[in-house]
C-alpha cells in the first residue's frame, strides 16, 4: 500500500515491494581492547576446568582384584615357651643398696627459687566467711573493658559495624546510628590512648 494514496485509491492495488527498515549498527564499546587485555593479564591459568592436557592411563594399569586391600604382615611361628614378661626375681635376690649422690639438692632448690621468676598469684575472690575461693576473672565482677586488649577488641567490633553500614545514609535512624558509632569509637580510643600512655593508673573507691 503506498502510503502518500489514500485506502481507496486504484494505485494500491498494485502489489509493490516492501522495504525493511536498515538496523543502526551495532554497538561496540570503545573499551573493549582494553578490558580483553586487563581479564588476559589477571586470568589464571587451570582455575575452573582443570589443565588443558591430562595424561591418559594406560589400558594395563587396569584396576585388579584385591588390589587396594591392605597387606597383612607375615605370620610368625608362635613358641608356648617364649616368656611374655620378665621373670619375678628370686627371694634370694637383693638389690643393690649403698649408692649416693653427689649432688647438694638442698642448695641447687635454693638456687632454683632464688634465681626463679616469681609466679604472679592467680587473682580469686572469696564470697563466704568459711573462705570458699573461686575465680575472679570468670566471675564476671571485673569488667573487661579496663583492659587494653579488651578495648581494643571492642574497638575492632565497633569499627567492623561501622564498615557494615550502608553507603547512602538517607534516613534519620541511619544517621543516628552512624553517629552513635563514631562517638563509641572516638571514646575507645580516648580510654586506649590514656591507657597505653600511663603505666600505673590508681582507680579510688567512691
């Protein structure tokens, strides 16, 4: 049908060819050569499928019968009259008596404790008047962030959950959250900071 008649005209009973409409051509990325070369260079050899040429067994190393059982050692002779055990001495039998030492183990455990590191008594607690003692630090009494590695482990999670947030902070409770993060975080690393600088902190009772 020729678009320039109308429906009813004589001339679109003429059968005419219809032309297709030519395609754009086809979009190729300008970055192509330089992404083919960048997954070349990072690409690892057998990663996935395994190397490219596997050795092929041979037809005579076929699996036989029994092969993979495990070897029994070889049988020994048993003698009735072999002794098991050694022989009980006799009651006649003495043993040897009059040997000394030359060795002074009064001065040598002197010496020993003398120049020994003393032991740091383990820390313990005692909840009754009959003196029952138990330990102090899985009591849960002492809390474990005055320790500095303690802080520091706090530190390391705080910063891990403040990694986990999101990238786009586009809500209040997000916003809140963040900075509750940040202020956890700068306050452990005020108390790490006080602590790696005094060696000796005295803490009073109120």
């Amino acid at each position: 049908m020729d678009p320039t008649c109308p429906s009813e005209c004589i001339y679109n009973l003429i059968p005419s060819d219809l032309k297709e409409p030519s395609q754009p051509p086809r979009y190729i990325s300008i970055f192509k050569a330089t992404v083919k070369d960048d997954m070349q260079k990072t690409k690892t050899a057998m990663k996935t499928m395994g190397p490219a040429k596997v050795e092929v067994p041979s037809p005579k190393d076929f699996l036989k019968k029994h092969s993979k059982e495990k070897t029994l050692p070889p049988i020994k002779k048993f003698d009735r009259n072999m002794p098991k055990k050694p022989a009980v001495p006799l009651r006649t039998d003495h043993p040897v008596m009059g040997i000394q030492s030359e060795k002074n183990f009064i001065n040598t455990n002197a010496a020993d404790v003398i120049m020994g590191v003393a032991k740091k008594p383990k820390p313990i607690y005692v909840d009754k008047r009959t003196g029952d003692k138990h330990d102090l630090e899985a009591s849960g009494l002492v809390p474990k962030y005055i320790n500095k590695k303690g802080l520091k482990k706090n530190w390391e999670e705080v910063h891990k959950e403040f990694q986990s947030l999101s990238v786009f902070i586009d809500s209040i409770p997000k916003k809140i959250r963040k900075q509750s993060l940040e202020e956890e975080m700068k306050q452990l690393e005020h108390y790490i900071g006080v602590i790696e600088k005094h060696k000796i902190i005295y803490i009073a009772n109120k």
